[in-house]
C-alpha cells in the first residue's frame, strides 16, 4: 500500500480515534485497532501504529495552543497622562519589572494622537491582565496630581537663587521635591519668572524657600549699600595712572592667632599644576565679589558706559575691566604683557580675583571705575604644601586628577590648612611680592574627608617632600613651619 494510501486511513480514523469514546483511553486501544487494519492492509503493525499516534499527539498539541490563545490570553488598555509614566517606569524600570512579576503579565505603552496621553497595553492571561489592571490603577489613584506655577523675584536675586555652578537650585529642588527653571526670556524687566512643576504641596515648599533666599539677597544687598552710603566722596579716576595708584591689595590668609591649625573653607578658582593654584576664601568676601562681579557686568554691557572709560594707551600693569570669554561677564583683571599680533594690539591678562589668564585686544578693554576698586584682589595663589611631583615636573595625568580632587572652577567647597609659606620674587608687574601659602587641602564631599595630597602619593603622582612628618590622614599635623603673615 502507497503512502498516501495510508495517509489517507489514517486522516479518516482521526475524528473516531479522538472522539470522546477514545480521547482518553488511546495507549489501551490502539493496538487492537492497529493490528486489525495490519492484517486487512497487509503492512506491520509497528509502522502504522506509530503514524496513528503521531497524527493524534500532533493534534492534541494544536489543540491546547489554540485554546490557550483564543480563550485565555487577553490585551486590556488603559488610558493615563505622560507625567505618571515616568513614575509608573521607575528608575532603570524597577517599578514597571515588580508590577510585570506580580501579575505574570507584559506591560508597553502606545503611544496617542492626544499628546498628554498614552495607552497602557497589559498582556497575559484574563486573571492576570485583571491583577496588572487593579494595580496600574491604584499606582494612578495614589499619584499626586502635578501642577504648574510662575514665581517672580528681582532680578538681583536670581544669581542667589541659582548659586555658584546652580548649587543652591538643586538643594531647593532636593528639599521641596518640585522641579525649578529660571526663564531668561523676559528682557528690559526688573524681575526674572522662575517656573515651579510638582505637586501642591512641593511648590509651596519650593516658594518659601525661594522668598526666604530673597529676603537674604535683598538685606545682603542693604548692607552693601547703606556700608558703601558712609565712604567719603571721591573723584573718579580720570586715566589709568590713577586705578594703578590706589589699586587695592591681594587678598591673604593667616592662621587665627593662638589656633595655627584652624581650618577654614576654599574654592580653587584657577591652576596650573598642584604646585602653584589659586584659592577664594568661603565668606561675606566671596559674596561681595559676586556682587561686584554682577554691577560690573550690568555696567559694562552697556555701550554708552564703556564709550566713557576707553583706554587709549594699554600698558604692562594697567588694571582693566574686562569680559571673560566663557561666561560673557565682567571682571577686575591686571594686563601682564602687551604685544602685536596680526597687526592687532593684544594684551595678556591676569584676572586678579580669580588667578586664570587670558589674551584679549587691547581695544576690548576698559577703565575700572574707582569703586570697583573697594574690595581686594580675591584670588590667592598657593601650593601643595606636603608632596613634590614624582619626577621632574607633574604629568598631564597629575594635573587632571588634582582638578578632579579640587573640582576647579566648580564651586565645590573643600577645607584648607595652612601649613607654612615660600618665598616668591615679584613676578607680576607693578604688583607686590608676598610669600605664597603653602596649604592642605580635603575633599570633604564624601562621607570622610580625603587628603588630596595623599591621593596623588596613592596614585603615584607625587611624593612626599623629604624629611615631612605630615603622612597622617589627621588634619591634626604638625605646623612648626608655619610663619604668621599679617592679614592686609
């Protein structure tokens, strides 16, 4: 008999063999049937047992998967706002992951025409897609209700309100929980709109404490005043040769007498290497040199007031008012060297307040106006005091480790020691000579303090100078090399 032949007794006795009579009972009748139809076709039992059965599990096997998808898989969609998805995801979609191994479901979203919304599409079987359904629903009924709201202040305060490298706009918006954006779109206004999303209750937190920073700005700000109010009229300075002559001092540090250990909080505004950087004192100084920094700028942005104070004659020492390129604001700086290039009068600046350098042409700079003058230079230069680079000079791999450690120009604070002072020729002209501070820092924004020193010594950049006894991660080190400068 042809194959064929036999496939075609064997599709016929399918429908008998899976009938209820027999569905259940296959593996007791299936031999008698078979040998029956053995003997009448003239072919083994074996063979065509093993076709009847392969046809019948075949079968059964398409009929449970059809069963399974046509009566136990179901897809249910629910409809939410975009601002809750985020929430429902959760980070790296931890959230999202629980809620799919609770309900032993597969949960995505859809997107829709209406852009505030999308669809949740929940799969799995109709229990399942019914427990995923009840818990995406309480998820939404417990999401607080977002909103929206403008907050105006003065524009002098925005600079308080942002903070140095926009520290103090995180800090309000990890203690309130809402999200801050501060708009610079309104020109020619007194006050500057501040954008408050969250909940409620986040925004009226996040707006007690953007009032509370502007009654600080505003009293800072009257003291500032009604202190510069007292000073004795003065004429302004007609050239240059009169900024040099009362030009202020550079700022220094010293112990407090009787406590040559005492630490105190640094930015380092500038560097070249771990052996020669610059450091701002935390304090009511480096505030009023924000102030200052803010007058300059809204002084010399105007043409009109430049047009008034231009230098005919740039010289070696002048100090200037000039624009930093990175930040387009105005600051103090002293012009080091002049020199041509390209047929253009260019000058090599020292910004005295800060310790960085930069060239700009001559032409772009400006007479300081003689109160600009009433705060001293605020940029300290300094060393490492503990540790010399390991080999002649330090590596490029040194020097970026030490801006990472000091976080430079970033507005992080650290603490400082002084620990001892060099003696240092006049290098900058017209300026005075002083010895430079020698000084331990610590990176105290991780759960302990780390002594950048140290860290360069671990990480081979650096050695410890001979005969220095000061290896110890204790702040609390020997200090009798110290020589007490008097504060100007």
């Amino acid at each position: 008999m042809s194959v064929l032949g036999l496939k075609n007794v064997c599709t016929a006795l399918l429908p008998i063999l899976t009938s209820s009579k027999y569905k259940y009972s296959i593996p007791n009748c299936y031999l008698t049937i078979a040998k029956s139809l053995a003997v009448f076709l003239g072919i083994t039992a074996v063979s065509l047992t093993s076709y009847v059965l392969y046809q019948i599990y075949k079968k059964n096997d398409e009929d449970e998967l059809l069963d399974h998808y046509t009566s136990n898989t179901r897809v249910l969609e629910i409809k939410m706002p975009k601002e809750i998805i985020g929430s429902l995801i959760g980070r790296n979609g931890s959230n999202l992951k629980r809620l799919q191994d609770q309900s032993n479901t597969r949960i995505s979203f859809k997107e829709l025409d209406n852009k505030n919304e999308k669809i949740c599409l929940i799969r799995g079987a109709a229990h399942n897609c019914e427990i995923a359904y009840n818990l995406i629903q309480d998820f939404i009924n417990s999401e607080a209700i977002m909103e929206s709201e403008d907050f105006w202040v003065p524009i002098g305060c925005v600079k308080q309100i942002v903070g140095r490298g926009g520290d103090k706009i995180k800090e309000i918006q990890s203690l309130s929980g809402a999200k801050l954006t501060v708009f610079d779109d309104e020109k020619g206004l007194s006050s500057r709109r501040i954008s408050i999303k969250g909940t409620r209750e986040q925004i009226i937190v996040a707006k007690s404490l953007i009032e509370d920073l502007v009654v600080q700005s505003q009293h800072s700000r009257q003291v500032i005043e009604e202190s510069l109010a007292k000073r004795e009229p003065r004429l302004p300075a007609k050239s240059p040769e009169a900024v040099k002559k009362d030009s202020p001092k550079c700022e220094r540090m010293s112990p407090i007498p009787g406590q040559p250990d005492n630490q105190f909080e640094v930015y380092v505004s500038a560097m070249e290497n771990p052996s020669r950087f610059w450091l701002q004192i935390v304090g009511p100084k480096a505030t009023e040199l924000d102030c200052l920094v803010d007058e300059m700028t809204e002084y010399y942005n105007k043409s009109e007031n430049r047009s008034n104070h231009c230098v005919k004659d740039v010289q070696a020492g002048d100090l200037v008012a000039a624009i930093f390129r990175y930040d387009s604001k105005w600051y103090r700086a002293e012009v080091l060297e002049v020199s041509h290039e390209n047929n253009e009068k260019m000058a090599k600046l020292y910004y005295v307040d800060y310790g960085d350098t930069d060239v700009f042409p001559c032409k772009d700079l400006y007479e300081l106006r003689t109160d600009l003058l009433r705060l001293h230079f605020q940029a300290i230069e300094c060393f490492l005091a503990k540790v010399d680079p390991m080999g002649d000079s330090w590596t490029e791999e040194a020097i970026d480790r030490f801006e990472e450690l000091c976080h430079v120009a970033q507005w992080k604070k650290l603490s400082a020691r002084i620990n001892g002072y060099m003696a240092k020729e006049k290098s900058r002209t017209r300026r005075e000579g002083s010895p430079v501070p020698g000084v331990d820092l610590y990176n105290v924004t991780s759960h302990e303090d780390i002594d950048v020193a140290e860290e360069l010594v671990k990480a081979g950049f650096a050695v410890y100078k001979r005969g220095s006894d000061l290896r110890s991660n204790s702040r609390t080190t020997s200090t009798s090399n110290i020589s007490v400068a008097s504060s100007s």
